[in-house]
C-alpha cells in the first residue's frame, strides 16, 4: 500500500508537469496552465475509472447479463472476503479481461464477450481471480491512473495540433505562429512518448504476483495457464485496434509488439507467466502441468 502510494504520487507529479507544459505551450499564462493541470488532476482522479471504461468499450452490466461471471465473482470475492466488484461487458471477440477503480472498494471487473466463448468455467473463474487480486493489491489505483493519464496526453495532444496548428492560437504575427507550430509539431511526438514513459510505473511484476494470487485464490493455477495461453494465441493472431494506452490493463497485452515495444512492455512473456504458473501448480500438489 506505502510503495502503490508513492507511485501514484508520482504519476500525479508527472502528470502535472506534462499537463503544464502542454498547457504552456498552447499558449496560456504559467498561472492558468497550473491551474489546468490541477483541475485535470483531480477529475482524472476521481473519474478515471470511467475513463477507462469508456476508452476500452465496457459497459456495466446486470447479473441477467453476465451470469458466468457474476456466480465465479461472487465465490471468489467471498473466499478473499473482499467486496463485489461492479461487472462491465466489451462487445469485443478478442479474449481479454481487465479492472479498473481507484480502490478495492470501487472497483469493476471489465470482460470481453471473447473471453466467455473462448474459455471454460475454470479458465474463466482463474482469470477473474487474477483480476480480483489486483484489485486486492490497489494495483487498480496506479494501473487505472497511468492509463488514464496516457490517454489524457494523447488526446491533449491531438486537441493542441487541432487548435493551435490549424488555428494558430497562442500566436499574434507569423513568426509567434511559425513558432507555436514548432512547439505543436515537437508536443505531438513528445507527449505520446511521455505517456509511455509514465506507463512505465506500471511493474511487469505485479502480473507475476496477480497470477500467484489468482492461482491460490481460484485454486486453479492450471486453468488460469491455459487461459493464459487461449489468450496469447488469440492476439498474435488478430491484434486489438482499442486504445493502446489501456496496454497496461489487460491481463494480456492484446496489441501488436515490436521488439522495441516489448522492451518497454508492462507484462512479462506468457510463456514465462505459464512456466511460473507450472511451478505453482506442483507446490499445491497438481502434478506437472501440461497443455491441452
């Protein structure tokens, strides 16, 4: 809780200081651009939960909706007792699942509609473990906050190229508009890389440490490696077009990875995730894993 504090601390500094030189260079006072980047702070924070949402395409749903998930919810959150997650829906055939909320207490466990005709009951109640359990360790709070700010850049971003480039805003003569353009030019390459760079806080470990925790929680660390790897087939082969600042989210990173985008990614290989999940299985006295 201390180090998710710190880190949320951070990204909020960090956020401050990109929100504040975009501001600036879009031409408003120091004291206004300040401003600006307090007032996006605090509604990032308090509302990035439903950022999310609605940059991943889910909807919150009844039980009527999503009965699997709402039966495998329900036992898990009173094996861990932890309070119910709120259950969102993406109308989406790839199959991914992720949770978003600024604390365990309002939290929200988003599926994707692939994920339920892809995988079992097991698989599906190892993956919500694993989802639960990030929850549990306000991995949500750093994770929801470090999409959310990424998002928020990019846009800002696009918004500064639309209205400063296009517009000229900021700028009274040709060479303070010449200048403004440059300031846009270098905003819209430097702002997407800041975003990155803040996803960053976001520890490829806490993945290793969600799945121990959803193995033992679920007691199926079998069905969440085979979860696991469904899932893996399914984005190498057709690659999420969603937002990819919601990278950091998912219990797989559904996007398409470089080499370069794999030195900076926020999940450890799957591969690695299944081997260690292998280990876990035989400690709790499963046997071998093997694939299926």
């Amino acid at each position: 809780m201390v180090w998710t504090f710190i880190k949320t601390t951070l990204l909020i500094g960090i956020l401050t200081g990109i929100l504040f030189a975009i501001a600036y260079l879009l031409g408003l006072s120091p004291i206004v651009a300040l401003g600006f980047a307090a007032f996006m702070n605090f509604i990032i924070y308090w509302f990035s939960d439903s950022f999310v949402l609605r940059m991943g395409g889910a909807r919150r749903v009844t039980e009527d909706e999503a009965p699997r998930v709402y039966a495998a919810l329900r036992r898990l959150s009173a094996a861990s007792g932890t309070n119910m997650p709120k259950v969102a829906l993406v109308n989406n055939q790839i199959p991914n699942a992720f949770a978003t909320g600024r604390s365990p207490n309002n939290a929200t466990v988003a599926v994707h509609t692939g994920l339920l005709s892809t995988v079992n009951d097991d698989e599906l109640e190892a993956v919500l473990a694993h989802e639960l359990t990030h929850v549990r360790n306000w991995d949500t709070l750093t994770s929801t906050l470090a999409a959310t700010v990424a998002g928020a850049i990019t846009y800002i971003a696009q918004w500064g190229w639309l209205f400063g480039g296009v517009y000229g805003y900021g700028g009274s003569g040709s060479r303070d508009r010449q200048g403004n353009i440059i300031s846009l030019l270098l905003m819209m390459v430097l702002a997407p890389l800041a975003a990155m760079l803040v996803q960053l806080a976001v520890s490829r470990t806490r993945e290793y440490s969600a799945d121990e925790g959803g193995a033992k929680l679920s007691g199926k660390p079998q069905a969440l490696a085979s979860a696991l790897q469904k899932i893996e087939a399914w984005t190498k082969h057709k690659p999420s077009q969603n937002n990819p600042a919601l990278a950091s989210l998912y219990i797989i990173n559904p996007f398409h990875r470089s080499f370069v985008a794999e030195l900076f990614s926020t999940h450890p290989a799957t591969e690695k995730r299944v081997a260690r999940l292998e280990r876990i299985a035989t400690s709790m006295g499963y046997g071998s894993y093997y694939t299926h």
